[in-house]
C-alpha cells in the first residue's frame, strides 16, 4: 500500500468520446487507403469487398453514439 500511484485529477469519463471519434475517424481513413491500395494493385474482388466496411463503421459509430455518448454528457451529481 505505501507504492499506491494516486491521480492528481480526474476527468469522469469525459476524455472517451474523443478517443472514440478518433478510432473511428482512423478505421475510415484506413478503409480508403485499403481501397487506394487494391485499385493500385489491380485487385477489384478486394477493392469491392472492402466497401461495406466504411459504411458499418459509419453505423457502429451512430449507434454508440446513441447508445453511450448521453452516459458522458450527463454525469451524477456525485461526480461535480
């Protein structure tokens, strides 16, 4: 107990919706390079099956959005 590391702030949350944008903005990015990449290669069965993804991405954010981002915006008055 004497090596305990205690945190001289805490943020309640409120820094992982901005983790969370920045994981999603990445996957996108990622998924447009990956397409770049299978045209550049001439890989159209690649490039055409990877076109789903962006949109699922899209939707999985909408729906974490909607389902977890009201957790992190209204806290319990314990917390201020």
């Amino acid at each position: 107990f004497i090596n305990v590391y205690e945190p001289k702030y805490e943020t309640a949350g409120k820094f992982w919706p901005i983790v969370h944008n920045s994981m999603i903005f990445s996957l996108v990015l990622m998924h447009a390079i990956a397409v770049g990449i299978f045209t550049i290669k001439k890989l159209s069965t690649a490039s055409t099956l990877i076109f789903p993804l962006p949109v699922l991405t899209l939707l999985f954010n909408e729906y974490c959005r909607k389902r977890f981002l009201p957790n992190f915006i209204a806290y319990p008055a314990e917390v201020h």
